[in-house]
C-alpha cells in the first residue's frame, strides 16, 4: 500500500486521471448489484469524510455521527414531503439544519475530552435515534418512518437508477474531496491540526480552540447531513432503524482503518467496511470472523491505517523510535 501511495505522490495526474477513468468505466461494464454497491461506498466515503474532519483533522472523539446524517435525511424527506421542495434545493438546506444542530448539540459538550467526549457523542446518537422512534408531532412516522415522495431531476432526467446514483454520489464525493483538500491547506485546516496536536500549545498561539472544534463539528455535521439527502432519495424509504449506534461504530471504524486524517484513506476506509463484506457474501457465516481478523492484524501491524496521512505517519514513527 505504501508503494501504491508513494506512486500516487510521484505523479498526481496521472494517478488522478487513471482513477477517474475507472470510476467513469465502471458502471458501462457492471451489473446493477455491483453498481448499488458502489453506490453505498460512495455515500459512507461522504460520510467518513465529514468524521474525517472531527476525527482526523481536530482529534475529536465523534461516536455519534449518524444522529446529524438521521438529521438531514429526514429533514429531506419532510420538507419534500409536506411542501413539495425540490431535492436539489434541499441538499443545502438538509445540511445547514444539520450544520445547525451539531453546533448546538456539541456546544455543551465540546470541551470535554478523549473518552469522555466519545460517551457523550454515543448518547446524543441515542437521543435523536429515540426521538425519531417517538415520532415528535407526528413528523418522522414512528418506526415506520418516512416514504420519500421526490426525486432528483437532471434536465428531466429523473435520477432513479443505480447508474444515475452512481455518477451523482461520486460526483459529490469529487466535489467533496475538492473541498475538502482546500480546508486542510488552509488557515483553518491548520489550526486543526495545530489542536489535534497540542490543545495547550494551540491555545498558548492565540487559536481559538473552542471556535475552531465548534466549526469541525459543525461543518463535519453538515456535510452528513446533505449526505442524508441523496441517502434518502436513494432508499426512498427512511426508517430510524438506518441510524443505530452500530452505523456510528462503523463510520468510525472507517476513518481510524483508513488513517487518521488521511483523504485517500476514507476511501480505502469505506471499500473495506462495505464492499470487502459484499465480496465475503458466500461465506455470510464467517464474514464476522474474517472482519474482526482483519481489524486485529491491522491494529497490530499497521496501526497508522491504509493509507495514513503523512503528518500522522511520521508522528507514529518518531513515536515508535523513542
């Protein structure tokens, strides 16, 4: 994997072109099942991204973040539901609400620390899980949930195949990671990792620490929270059964298998979390097994990820050679 990067390094255009080659071939030559699977990889490569930005670039301990991706699904799906609102207009709004509500939920919390913040996010994960149970108003439909009654439309195209979700998601995950690449190289970006490394030290700078893991929760939030547009209009229905704690558990477990910080690793993150477990279908017995084996061996022999994040590698090395 480390050749793999190293030639990436070399020649980025190359390494981009070859990649975005493949992306675009792959649906021409695959079957609906193995589009639908890319399709999925691609929504939680979103998703690991917007962890990515609490986890890798602050540091923060998130294990709740599927109560903001809940958020701008079902935000979506009642707001096309009772006033007929166009998808592509709600994918903003979807994530600003959900923006909105990771400022407030982490407000409260934000100074805590390590283990303390991981159980807090756990429990705010419950919460708005049992709040959609509980049906508030009559809006989120109970455990039945809520069935989407729109979809994205490109030129009139109407977005319902597994190809046309394939290119839409990837497209955002194009755009994301765009983004994204701009944030880290920022002021803000490094900030963040200034944080991450030494909330004293950060401090003593004149960072903001406070402000700045706010926005990291927020944008991370937000990100989610669009996320659950496309999520939504992909299932069409949505039930609070999509957004246990063990979904959070996985999303974590993604950015902490790809490394740490690390962009390419999300993705490297995301293939071996969802489709390494569609590949092990026929040994559906054993896949737990091969998983929980594979988590081990990495901890204990790559424990920096997949692919990790040059600044986060050599602090490990430097860290080993002491």
């Amino acid at each position: 994997m480390s050749k793999i990067a190293g030639l990436a390094d070399r020649n980025p255009v190359w390494a981009l072109g070859a990649i975005a080659a493949a992306a675009i071939v792959f649906p021409l030559v695959a079957s609906d099942y193995w589009i639908d699977v890319a399709v999925f990889w691609g929504l939680y490569v979103l998703l690991g991204l917007s962890l990515n930005i609490i986890v890798g670039e602050v540091g923060l301990f998130d294990m709740g973040h599927m109560a903001f991706f809940a958020i701008g699904a079902y935000t979506t799906a009642i707001l096309s539901g009772r006033f007929g609102i166009s998808l592509w207009l709600l994918l903003p709004v979807a994530g600003i609400v959900a923006g909105l509500a990771g400022y407030v939920l982490a407000r409260p919390i934000i100074r805590l620390r390590g283990d303390y913040l991981l159980i807090a996010t756990i429990g705010l994960n419950e919460i708005v899980r049992i709040s959609l149970l509980n049906n508030p108003w009559g809006l989120t439909g109970g455990p039945n949930g809520i069935i989407m009654l729109d979809q994205f439309r490109v030129f009139g195209l109407l977005i319902q195949r597994p190809i046309h979700f394939y290119y839409l998601v990837w497209a955002l995950v194009a755009a994301s990671v765009f983004a994204l690449v701009r944030l880290q190289r920022s002021r803000i970006g490094r900030a963040w990792n200034c944080i991450r490394e030494d909330e004293v030290a950060a401090e003593a700078m004149g960072i903001d620490v406070r402000w700045a893991k706010l926005l990291a929760f927020t944008l991370g939030a937000g990100l989610a929270g669009a996320t659950g547009t496309v999520f939504a209009a992909k299932l069409v229905v949505i039930s609070p059964e999509s957004f246990t704690f063990m979904e959070s558990v996985i999303l974590f477990c993604i950015v902490i298998l790809g490394g740490m910080g690390s962009i390419p690793g999300v993705v490297l993150g995301s293939a071996a979390m969802l489709v390494l477990p569609e590949i092990l279908r026929n040994f559906a017995q054993y896949r737990m097994l091969f998983f929980g084996a594979a988590l081990a061996l990495m901890m204990i022999f790559r424990p920096q990820g997949l692919w990790p994040s040059k600044r986060w590698s050599t602090k490990l090395q430097e860290s080993e050679g002491e």
